[in-house]
C-alpha cells in the first residue's frame, strides 16, 4: 500500500534527509587514502547519535553496521571492514536514519584521487541519470517515467549495465514502503505518482554487465564481471510541476572538494 505524507509528515523526512547529507558531508572530510570503511562507519553512527538520531540500517533484517559501504565493484550493501582506501577507488557510501518517527535515506559514490577517466565517466552518468529520473518525479506521471529516463540514459546511450535486482523505494515510518522504483522500465507504467508521495531514487550502473553476484555475508553485491559500479540516491517529495528534493548532495560536494577527492570532469 502507497502511504500518502502530510505536509508536517513530509517535513520531518526532510529533517531526517537532510541529516543523512550531513552525515555523508561528515564522511567526505575524512575520505582518504590509508583510512578504512570501518572508521567511516563508526564516525557515522557517532554524528547520527549524536544528533539525536540513529541509524536506519544497524540491525535493519540482521544488517550489522550503520551503513553501507560498497568499494569498486561492489554495488550496495557492503560491509564496512578494515580494509583501507587506495587511490583510484570508488567508495559508494549509503546511510539512512530514524528521526521523530521517520526515516531519511541518501547515497553518493567518492572517487579517491587520482581516478581512472573510465570510471569518472561512470561516477558522471549515473549521477546525472538520477536528476535525469528525479526531473520524472511529479504528480501524474508513472513510475515507469522514473525508470525509462534513467535506463534510457545509463544503458541505451552510455552502454553500461542497469542493476535489475536492486531497486528504489517509498520510505516514512518505514524504511522501505511501496512502491519500489526500478531504474529500468517504460514509460507510461507503474504506479501514478501523487501528490506528497515520498520515494527514494537511487540508481545502481554498472561498468559493465548488469548481472550482479553475492558474497558469502549474504549481503554485499558485487558486479560478475568485477567492473566497478556506481550508486547515488535522493529522498523525493511528489509535487505537482515541480521536484522536491529532501535531501542535498551542497555540503557533500562543498567538503569533497575541499578534501581534494572531486573527479575531474563533474
């Protein structure tokens, strides 16, 4: 069932978004070569707690950290670990949290400077298939409208693989509602969009193939091929003639930059 938001309900998911952004700002401050994933995810925990939030995902079905951190060719759900961060990596950091009730979730993949052209172009496309998919997110277009403009742009145009196992999402009270929003599909299908509908956008692209493989955890995803891939997520408001965005890549992007880790070309 698609839980329509109030107004005041819509406001405090985009608290709840927006502190995700923070968190993810936190993070890109720290973002360096020789740093693991396992200090980013304890970071992470310690600014959501302490901004009287908590994480979304810990203990989310059994998941046991506070977020997800995904390196080169895994695409989501990966382990934060001790491994450390090399240059040239993809580092797709996904967070969610719980706040007065409702959650917030956002996504953004960091290369590790200097980064190959092939997977800038990556990092690029998909970025630019998820506004191209938010543009879609009005009331009285379709989910499909969504999913076409992004499978249209990362895989007709670019050639790269559409990730058909995972998928986007309604959120609120829960952390997954309906309807799910694939990043492939056609135009004029699915589910309408109506107004204060909350969805999460997040498109999963591959180098490569779309296929995808799992590691024995029995949650990170990885490409079959070993092919880096890429993931960016916004939490959406439904409006009519107009988007609105509840969460923000502006501070995100502001602090990568100052921490020297933007790709050339964004």
């Amino acid at each position: 069932m698609i839980r329509i938001k109030t107004n005041p309900e819509v406001e405090l998911i985009r608290e709840s978004a927006l502190l995700v952004s923070g968190t993810l700002a936190e993070l890109a401050i720290m973002l360096k070569p020789g740093i693991t994933t396992q200090m980013l995810d304890k970071r992470a925990e310690e600014f959501i707690l302490d901004n009287k939030a908590v994480p979304s995902f810990k203990n989310y079905r059994g998941y046991p950290f506070a977020t997800c951190i995904s390196v080169n060719d895994a695409v989501v759900h990966g382990f934060p670990n001790n491994n450390t961060i090399k240059e040239g990596d993809l580092v797709s950091i996904d967070v969610g949290v719980y706040k007065n009730g409702f959650h917030g979730d956002s996504a953004y993949t960091f290369g590790i400077a200097p980064v190959a052209e092939e997977h800038q172009l990556l990092m690029q496309a998909t970025r630019t298939s998820l506004l191209l998919g938010v543009e879609k997110a009005i009331a009285g277009n379709r989910i499909g409208d969504i999913s076409f403009a992004i499978q249209d742009f990362t895989e007709r145009q670019h050639h790269y693989g559409v990730v058909r196992e995972l998928v986007g999402h309604g959120l609120g009270k829960q952390l997954h509602e309906d309807p799910q929003v694939p990043n492939y599909g056609k135009k004029g299908t699915g589910p309408k969009l109506r107004e204060n509908m909350v969805i999460a956008i997040e498109p999963m692209i591959n180098m490569g193939t779309r296929d995808v493989i799992y590691d024995a955890d029995g949650w990170t995803v990885r490409t079959k091929d070993g092919k880096f891939s890429a993931h960016y997520e916004h939490t959406i408001c439904i409006k009519r003639g107009r988007v609105d965005i509840l969460s923000s890549f502006d501070n995100i992007i502001q602090n990568e930059n100052a921490n020297q880790s933007l790709y050339s070309g964004y």
